[in-house]
C-alpha cells in the first residue's frame, strides 16, 4: 500500500490538507485519483488508513480512518563520527530500517569533513528527507530524529538520564557489544558513538569514560564506520528481538 509521512496534531482531525510537495508526490508522482486509498503515519508511532476525498490544483483533502498505535521502541541514539563522501547518507537510511531512534552527526578529531553553519543545516535537512524516506518504506510508524552536528562530547552530554553510552573503541577487546547490550535494562536508552575513518582520538575516548561511558568491541575485525554502525544496531536489534 503507498504510505505517506504527515506530520499531525493530537489528537488527529478527521481530515487532513496536504499542498506543495506532498500533493506533487501524491498526484505527480503515484497518480492517486480521488477515492484512491493509503497510509499516513505521523513518524510518533501513529498510522492511519486514508481516503483521497478531494484534489485540485493546489492542494489535496484527504480523510483519516482511525489511528493503529505502535509501541514505542527502545531509544537507540548513534552517534556518529562525520565521515567522508555519503556514508553517513547509507547509515542514516539503513540504520534507520536496522531500528536507531535518532542519529546525532558528530565531529570529532579525526573528522575530515568540516561543515559550516550554513552547510550543516542544509545537510540536516536533506538527512531528515533521507530518514523520512527510509521510515517510509520499511513501514516504522516512528521516524528517527536527526540531529544537527556538533562537537562528539556535547552531543554525549546531551543525552538523557539514564542513557547508557557505549563507544566502539578498536583497541578494546574484552568486553563484547552484545555482552554489554545484554546488562542494559530492557527498553532503557542506550547510545553507540562511532569513531570516522581513522577512528576515535584516545582523548576522546578518555573524555567519553569520564561521563560513564563503557568501551566496547564488535569483535576481531575492523569494519569501516559504516559498517560498524550498521552492524552494531544488528546485533542489538537482535537481542532485542527486533530482528532474526
């Protein structure tokens, strides 16, 4: 069935008007007529079933069915050294299928990619368009924050209460992810930082233990940090249930 993201109120009105890209989206590209059926999810855990009511040349009416409610799931934040190129666009879209909650681009010392004020925004919000899409296609009624960038330690500080914080850290090997995933209380909030191309600053890591986070391994091999990422919410999302 097509799904569509729409933002909504709660509760949410019977009716909903949608102009400029998501009418486009709807008539241009997916060619609903009126009568035409759908879903709208609102990315908080909510999904409707639709009707095309009405459409002209401005806008489209549709008419929402009655909400089926997701629970919501376990906070997972990444946390995420800026990377080269557009892997983080592939963790961004794939981490969001894997089941993160909110992604939080970060510099660290090794970051190559420097992005200024005006850039980082408009990065932002193309990285949202991307979560949005993703959300959409592997049918989360949920959608993952993206945060703006920032400096790796303001965003760990940012975190909530409660937040446990695990740092893939290369030169540690005793204590594996899934060992220190498994001692988490289940649905707790738990945040993975992952270092860029070339890993993370040993101060960074120091700085990191200093506001209680707990290195950890993915085992005997270097994955880029793309990868690392990704198979990291596997695991977790393993444990959890959510996969496999």
């Amino acid at each position: 069935m097509v799904r569509l993201f729409v933002p909504l109120p709660e509760p949410a009105p019977p009716e909903v008007t949608l102009s400029g890209e998501r009418r486009h989206y709807l008539v241009h590209v997916l060619r609903l007529v009126e009568g035409s059926s759908l879903e709208v999810f609102d990315g908080a855990g909510r999904a409707f079933e639709a009707r095309v009511a009405s459409l002209d040349a401005d806008s489209v009416r549709l008419v929402l069915g009655e909400a089926r409610h997701t629970p919501p799931p376990r906070p997972l934040h990444i946390l995420q050294g800026l990377p080269k190129g557009d892997k983080l666009e592939l963790v961004l879209q794939k981490g969001t299928e894997l089941g993160a909650t909110a992604f939080h681009p970060v510099a660290t010392a090794r970051s190559v990619v420097k992005l200024e004020p005006k850039r980082a925004e408009e990065r932002t919000t193309r990285w949202t368009k991307i979560v949005e899409e993703a959300a959409r296609q592997c049918r989360r009624n949920d959608m993952p924050t993206v945060h703006p960038p920032r400096p790796l330690v303001d965003a760990a500080r940012s975190l909530a209460p409660g937040t446990t914080l695990l740092v893939l850290d290369e030169e540690e090997s005793a204590v594996p992810l899934s060992e220190a995933f498994r001692s988490c209380a289940p649905g707790s909030p738990v945040a993975l930082v992952v270092g860029p191309e070339g890993g993370l600053a040993r101060e960074e890591v120091s700085a990191l233990r200093a506001l209680g986070a707990r290195p950890v391994t993915l085992g005997r091999r270097i994955l880029r940090t793309e990868t690392a990422a990704l198979a990291a919410l596997a695991v977790m999302g393993f444990l959890d249930g959510e996969l496999g």
